[in-house]
C-alpha cells in the first residue's frame, strides 16, 4: 500500500509521459472487426431509426462543453498516498477506454466511406466524440504531472478481434454501463458537494449523454440485425457479454475501492447499482438479462475478489515465474469455476418482465 504521507512514483517512458498501465485481462482493450461484413451490413429494417440517430450526432449536443475552466486552475498535491495513485489509475484507465473507442470508430467510418455512408457518418462522428473525451481526460492527467502518450498507446496495444456481432454486444454495453457509472457519481456528488475532490466530475451529467447517445446507436444497429437477438446462440452471447462487462467492472472497482471512498462512495454499493441499472437497460434489447439479484451472483463474485488478492501477492512475492505460476493455478481455475456457475444462473427472459417498468 502507498504511504499516505508520500506521493506514490509511477514509471515514466519519458519525464512527464506514464508508463502504460500492463495488460491484463481486466484492462481495457483496443478492438479491430470484420469491416468488409460491417461495410456490406443492411440496415433497412431500421434505417429511420439510424438516421434520426446521426441527427442528434450532427448536431453535435457538447460541443462546447470539455473546456476547462477555472475550477482547474489551482494545484492538486492535497490529493496524496493511495488516493493520488488510485486516481491516477482511474483517469488512465478512462482516457485508455475512450482512445479504444476512438479508433475503433474512427476506423470504422473510414473503412466504410462511400459504402454504407450512413453507418460511415455516425462512426465518425462517435469519434469526434470519443476523442474529446480522451483528450479531457489526458489533460486532467497533466494536473498531476502525468501524461498518456496516446500515439505510442496506437503502436504498442494488442488489438482484439471481434465479429462485428460481438462488437455491438461489447460496445453496447460499454456505452450504457459508461452512462451509468458517470450519472450516479454525478449525481451522488450533486448531493455531496464536499466529496468533489476534483472538477472533472462536475462535466459527468453532458459528458453520460454521449455514451448514452453511442448506446442507443448500438441498440438500433443490432435491431436492424435481428439475428444478433432473436436465436439461441444470440441468447447465450448475451448472458456472456453482460457478464463479461459486471465481472470486469466489479474486480476492477472493488481493488481500487480507495479511489470511491475519495468521493464519498461504497465501491460495492456503487457497483451494485450500476450493475442494476445496466442490466435494466440491456432488456430494453437483448431478449434476457442476469439474475443480478440472485445471492450466488454476488457471493461468487467476493470469491473472485479474494482469488485475485491471492493472486497479486503472489505475482508481488520473490520466487522464479515457473513457481509462481504453480501457485497461481488455484485461483485461476477457482476464477473460471466461480464464473461459469455464474454464467449458469437461470437468467431473466425479458418477454417475461411485461409490465415491469424498464
């Protein structure tokens, strides 16, 4: 744990550009796709929807709104120790999401550019706004002398293929879970005012409504696709998508738990809630969502919590990496056990919520 009377000391490629924090399996990911599959895709069965849809885009709702102001002008050593570190991780895993999102849909519009130019508009004008945002967020880390080299960031990242069905499903669910997380810290801290121990947070409520418009793009592609929704292979990716989206979350929030008591919050009771809230919003199209509410959900998950401790002491410990890696096995397997029986959860089939307010 960082001394909470020091400022902790994060590896630099260069004075004042951070180390990329390391890839793991709980680190935000750059994807690339099938773009001749996404250029030739019909989207007829919803092209009012789409359209209306790059309406709002071009007119462009933030436009002005990620300028700093005067709240920034001041220094930021009060915050110190562990805080400063976790929030430096939390900015840093932030810009890293919002660049991946960046040339993903950059590439996207680009790819399909006079082929399916609706599509190829909408992609480069959710870039427009991903780029704002990693662009605010990188600046926030120049506050704690801090930045993200975000062309060495393009070179070095291992890129993850997914079929573009698999693409709606990830980033659906990361625009919504996005929106989500931003309102409820917004929201808590419009409550709490004390709790706002840097101005970022006063930008969340316009900032949630772009990954709120990006979501609902999301939501009318794979209506235009209704093969990514209404079979039983579409049903099991669903389960393993939402999943995959809380477990991540959930590991990632609970080990930097520090950085939501900062502002006031439970890391769990947060998480929760969001977890809730998405879930909610998923069944607006998926065709089932998570027994959230089951008490083996959030049991197996605590499991999980404690196998990775287990598992940064080891990672943190002396001994040769073969060694290391023996003793890590347990987790691993007791990590994949715990997901699984999660994923098996008798899920909610949303044709069964009718009358539930969603």
């Amino acid at each position: 744990m960082v001394d909470s009377l020091k400022k902790p000391k994060f590896e630099e490629i260069r004075p004042g550009v951070k180390v990329p924090a390391k890839e793991t399996i709980l680190t935000p990911r750059f994807y690339t796709t099938d773009f001749e599959e996404m250029a030739n895709m019909d989207i007829s069965l919803n092209e009012d929807e789409l359209k209306a849809i790059l309406e709002e885009f071009r007119v462009d709702y933030n436009r002005h709104h990620f300028v700093r102001d005067e709240q920034f002008d001041r220094s930021w050593d009060n915050i110190d120790g562990e805080t400063r570190q976790v929030f430096v991780e939390f900015l840093e895993r932030s810009c890293t999401a919002e660049f991946s999102g960046f040339l993903l849909y950059k590439e996207l519009g680009r790819r399909l550019k006079g082929r399916n130019p609706v599509l190829a508009e909408i992609f480069t004008l959710m870039s427009r706004d991903e780029a704002r945002h990693a662009g605010f967020l990188n600046k926030a880390l120049s506050d704690f002398n801090l930045s993200l080299d975000l062309g060495f960031l393009t070179k070095s990242r291992k890129y993850t293929f997914f079929k573009p069905k698999f693409i709606f499903y990830a980033t659906y669910l990361s625009e919504k879970i996005g929106y989500w997380r931003y309102i409820t810290i917004y929201r808590h801290l419009e409550q709490n005012p004390n709790d706002m121990i840097y101005p970022i947070f006063s930008f969340f409520e316009n900032w949630c409504q772009d990954e709120n418009r990006h979501g609902d793009f999301f939501d009318a592609i794979m209506k235009a696709q209704p093969q990514t929704l209404n079979d039983w292979k579409a049903r099991l990716w669903c389960r393993f998508f939402l999943l995959s989206v809380f477990a991540t979350m959930y590991l990632n929030d609970v080990q930097r738990s520090t950085f939501y008591a900062a502002i006031g919050l439970d890391a769990r009771e947060y998480d929760k809630l969001v977890i809730e809230k998405t879930n909610d919003t998923a069944g607006r199209v998926f065709p089932l969502v998570l027994d959230v509410e089951n008490p083996e959900f959030y049991e197996r998950l605590e499991v999980c919590v404690t196998n990775n401790d287990r598992l940064r002491e080891i990672a943190e410990s002396n001994g040769a990496a073969p060694v290391k890696f023996l003793r890590k096995l347990p987790y691993y397997v007791s990590n994949g056990w715990q997901l699984l029986k999660m994923y098996l959860i008798k899920p909610i089939r949303v044709d069964q919520l009718e009358g539930t307010v969603r």
